[in-house]
C-alpha cells in the first residue's frame, strides 16, 4: 500500500511539472504575427500568428510582438505589460465598427504601441482606448478616420502617463487626443514630442479635467474647434497644459483656456516660442468670467488670426 501511495505522489509531481511546463513555453518573451500567418500557429518566427489578439495570449507580460510582414493584424485589447512592434514594414489595424486598440491593463503595467497604422475606416469608435495603466508610450504610429470617439482617449484615475513620439492623428470626428482624471491626486500626465494632430472635427488637443500635458515641437491644424483646449469642469480639479516651440495654425480657435459655461478657474494654458496663425477665430481666446488663464512668455508669433495678439493673456516669465 505504501509502495502504491509513493507511485502516486511521484505520478502527481510529475504531472504538475509536465502542465508547469507547457504554460511556460506557451507564454513565449517574443511572438510575431504575419500576414499570411495562423492564430493556430505558436506565434514563433517560423510559424507566426495572424492577428495581434491571437498572438497576444501567447505572450509572456512585459513581452512584445512583432509584425515580420505588411499585414493587418485586427484590433486587441491589451490587460498586461507589452509592445506591439510594427517597425520596419506596413503593420496596420482596421477598426472597423470598434475601438482599434483597448488597453485595460493593472495600474502597474507598461505598453508600448510602436510603428502601427490604425484606421477607423469612418467608423470606428477610438483609435486607442486607454482605461487603465501606469504609462502607455505611442511611438512612430498614424491613427486616423475614427467616427463616433477620438484618435487616442485616456481616462484614467491611477495616475496614468500617456507618451506620446513622432506621431500623426487626423481626421476624427471628435478630438486628436481627448484626455481626463476623477481623481485630483492622481491626474493623467501626457507628453507630446513631434507630434501632428490635424484635420479633426472637434480639437487637437483636449485636456479635460484632471489632466497636465506638456507639448513640445508640435503641429495642431486644421481642427474644426480648437487647436489646443484646456477644459476643466471641475471644481475640485484642473486641466493644465504648456505648448512650446510649435505651430498652432488653420484651426477654429487656436489656443483656448476655459469652456464657454461651468468651467472653473483652473483651466490654464501656457505658451512659449509658438507660431499661432491663420486660425479662423481667436489666436487665443481666454473664456470670459475667469475661468480660464494663459499664461505667456510674450515670445509668442500672434498672427493672421480673426483676432490677434493675446487679449486676457497673463504675462509670465522671461520675454515681457
């Protein structure tokens, strides 16, 4: 009896090492997709999934998956630490009728969304949904045609970072980059570097409430409503954002601080060595009954507006 009770605890221990095993080699550190690839494929170099979706649950966390051919590799939702890689040749994501990507992941985790095109196909909701993570890096990415949502939107209470490197949004019904926070000590942090946002029916740029944005060596045209748009609605919050060395040009108003009605004075706008032109409206426009501030360097190019210069402006630092 002893002898047979041994046999089946060796058996059991064996058991669970062989199904230990198995999960740890289906969770692979690298995966790749292709377009002429099978999501029944173990997502590896010689035999790769077709879809980010189907290679994804193939992924370790803090993982990547990288795109080895032109393909359209379909729209996910990402709940852990990972990078979608597309660098090098033509990986894109149609998002037809959906979000193209959604990210839900532990207010820990990490993504990295690197050298993908995503197209709404004119109706598609948002480009990229952010509900939840520590900090989501957007690099070398085209994010466009989105309907009825926006090119990117974050709101996220847990003190999210949004980066975001050498990236073009355009041609949304709604805003480029719609961000916000419920959450007073913990707001949505973004940082825009060389990034183009054009061409959409609502902003550029839209910081709600809850939000601090720093951009820096941007492009915000064409935008049916505001080029930049601080927006708090909050009375507990703030929407701060600071734009320097960019152009804001072609929008309906081009730098904007505070909603037309129940805003709260903590709607502020800073701006610094800007060419802000040719905007059908105001070149800044700070909402009347004090419930928006920009604040500028005086070092500004205020110009071909329907209104100029920076009336309301509230000088700050160097150049006055």
């Amino acid at each position: 009896m002893n002898k047979f009770r041994f046999t089946m605890k060796v058996l059991a221990i064996a058991t669970f090492m062989f199904a230990f095993a198995s999960i740890a080699q289906a969770q692979a550190s690298r995966t790749w997709v292709s377009g002429v690839g099978d999501d029944a494929n173990p997502c590896s170099r010689t035999a790769p999934c077709k879809t980010w979706a189907g290679a994804i649950s193939k992924t370790a966390a803090c993982g990547e998956i990288d795109a080895l051919d032109p393909g359209g590799f379909g729209a996910v939702t990402i709940t852990k630490s990972i990078t979608l890689d597309g660098t090098g040749t033509f990986a894109s994501i149609l998002a037809s009728l959906v979000n193209g990507i959604i990210i839900n992941a532990a207010a820990t985790d990490v993504i990295t969304i690197r050298g993908i095109s995503i197209n709404g196909f004119c109706n598609g909701i948002n480009g990229i949904n952010i509900l939840q993570a520590k900090t989501v890096n957007v690099e070398d990415c085209v994010i466009f045609r989105f309907n009825t949502g926006n090119g990117i939107t974050a709101a996220d209470n847990n003190g999210l970072t949004l980066n975001v490197t050498n990236t073009v949004i355009r041609d949304n019904t709604l805003d480029s980059i719609n961000v916000t926070s419920t959450a007073v000590a913990t707001p949505v942090r973004v940082t825009l570097d060389r990034v183009r946002l054009s061409g959409n029916g609502g902003s550029g740029l839209h910081a709600r409430a809850g939000s601090t944005v720093s951009a820096m060596n941007c492009v915000f045209s064409g935008n049916t409503a505001n080029g930049v748009f601080a927006d708090n609605q909050t009375g507990s919050s703030f929407a701060v954002v600071r734009v320097q060395r960019s152009e804001i040009s072609n929008n309906g108003t081009g730098v904007r601080a505070g909603p037309a009605a129940g805003g709260v004075a903590s709607s502020v706008v800073e701006i610094s060595q800007n060419i802000i032109a040719f905007n059908t409206g105001n070149g800044v426009l700070v909402q009347g009954g004090g419930v928006g501030t920009v604040e500028t360097f005086g070092n500004n190019d205020i110009q071909g507006n329907g209104t100029n210069n920076c009336p309301g402006c509230t000088p700050s630092g160097p150049g006055q």
